[in-house]
C-alpha cells in the first residue's frame, strides 16, 4: 500500500487527510483466525484492507485483459462513455461486445476521441461463465447480493459517491488510487437531491476541489491508499469514495446486503428512493 502518490488527474490543493490509516490484515491470518468475512458485512464500521489474496488464491493472478479477450471477448457489454473521464451517471450506455471496447480503451488515451469505462457490469447477467474463475466469493455467505465488474483504462475515475452496500472491492489487475469518508461527511459533501436520480453522488471533487463553491468540503477528511493486484478493500455501506484508475485495471465489486435502515445520512437520504421502488414493484404485481 502507498499513500500520497500523485492522482492520474493531478491534484491542486492538498487533501485534508485522516492522521491514522486504514487497518490491513492477511487473507490467511482472517482464514487462520476463524473470523467469518461475512462477519466484516454486518460488523464493521470501518474500511479494512485485505492482503496477500494470492496466497490463498494463487490462480486469480490469470485475470488480465487478456484474459477477459479470450474467456468472454464475444459477448455484448454495456460502456458508459464520459469527455471528461470522470464518471457520474450510469445512463445511455453504449453497446459492443467486450473485445471492440479492449481494443478501443487499448488506443493511445492523447488520441483516443471518447473516455470509455465498462463499470458495474453485473456479472450474472453479461459474464455468468467467469464467475467461477473468482474463488474469492467461496468464502462469503448466501446473503451476498451481487458482483460486478470494472475493466477500463488509466486516467478513468468514478466520481465521488457512497452506496448502501458493503463492498469486498477485489482489485484483479493494475493499481487504482481509493479517496475514503466516513458516512458523517455527508453533510459537509453536498450530496445530489434525495429525488434526483444520483442522489448518492455529489459533484465536489476531492483532486480538484472548489472550495468557493463547496466550502463546508474543507472540513472533510480522507484516506488516501493506492491498491494492487492482490489485496481486497473491504467498505461497509455509507462511506464515500472516489476511486481513480492508475494504468488498465479490472477490479469485481461484490456487495453483500445490509440493513438499509442503518442511522446514517445516507440511508434516510435514500427513502424517497427505496419508496419509488417500492411503489414501482406494488405497481407490476398488481398488472394483470
Ligand atoms: O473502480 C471504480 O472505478 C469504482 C468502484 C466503486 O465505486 C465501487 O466499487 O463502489
């Protein structure tokens, strides 16, 4: 784990930083210990960094671009595109199969003409014939929700937001750079509209902030780690993150569920939502 290294966007104003850092433990010690990973899921309130997975699951050093070409280079995927290579939103994706978009992202990124990200696919829809090769998800519990997968170029960030998931963030290949919050920065981040429909995301910029703009963000503070193939970051629901791509990376979310309920800002944030779903699938059952 590094901390402090320059982002790919490169930063303006230093970032207000949490004096301790995120605490790490082996894959084998968790295994050795007994201590259930789902545990993590209902337990945990802070972010922990999983380490030295290889050691316990030699064979997920296979996942490369290569890889995902030859396994499931055929099938159709979604790509969201963005000008900026930040990404916020997740609508009007593209489609092409996965090997046109490898050889798109493969393109000089100074003469490439569009920033494109393949982010939260869902592995059970699009991929379901690599989902044995991840192994790692053996050692979790039913309750997992579940996986998607992130495969893009450097450069490419997913703007800062917060879920209301725990995510076993499993970092595959290439190195991504994690900005962390805690749950309480909420108020000081300028979440979008609870009716909107990104309310989890915020349009403040950690590596470019606009203080004049955003001024209660200064008070916020941030882990900064730089992850590697090899390691896990776990991150309970409500932490907001920003997460940059140093070179090609592929990463799988695994989401376990929680209870949404939890006393948090996001949570009650995101009734409007949860009530619009619900309304919706009250509204489909009672279709003839
Ligand atoms: O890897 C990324 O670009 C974003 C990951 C992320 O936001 C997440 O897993 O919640």
């Amino acid at each position: 784990m590094s901390t402090n290294t320059p982002p790919p966007e490169g930063r303006t104003t230093p970032l207000n930083l949490y004096p301790n850092k995120i605490p790490q433990q082996s894959l084998k010690e968790f295994i050795e210990s007994g201590t259930s990973l789902g545990s993590l899921c209902s337990q945990s309130k802070t972010p922990v960094l999983i380490t030295g997975v290889y050691e316990v699951f030699p064979e997920l050093v296979k996942w490369t671009p290569e890889f995902l070409d030859q396994k499931v280079g055929d099938k159709a995927v979604q790509v969201i595109s963005s000008e900026t290579g930040v990404f916020q939103e997740h609508h009007h994706p593209l489609n092409m199969t996965l090997r046109e978009y490898s050889h798109e992202i493969n393109v000089n990124p100074s003469t490439a003409k569009r920033h494109l990200y393949m982010g939260a696919l869902n592995i059970d829809h699009f991929f379901p014939e690599i989902k044995a090769d991840l192994q790692f998800d053996e050692l979790l519990p039913q309750e997992i929700n579940h996986l998607e997968l992130w495969y893009g170029p450097g450069g490419n960030t997913t703007g800062l937001h917060y879920d209301a998931f725990s995510n076993f963030f499993i970092q595959l290949y290439g190195q991504k750079r994690w900005l962390l919050s805690e749950p309480n920065s909420f108020l000081n981040l300028y979440p979008r509209s609870a009716l909107s429909n990104y309310p989890k995301n915020t349009d403040f910029n950690p590596l470019k902030p606009d203080f004049e703009k955003y001024p209660k963000a200064k008070k916020v503070q941030f882990y900064d780690l730089t992850i590697q193939p090899d390691s896990i970051l776990f991150v309970p629901p409500y932490w907001w993150h920003q997460v940059s791509s140093y070179n090609m990376s592929i990463s799988v979310s695994i989401w376990c569920k929680t209870n949404l309920l939890k006393a948090e800002w996001g949570a009650l944030q995101l009734l409007p939502t949860h009530i619009k779903h619900l309304m919706r699938q009250i509204v489909s059952s009672k279709r003839p």
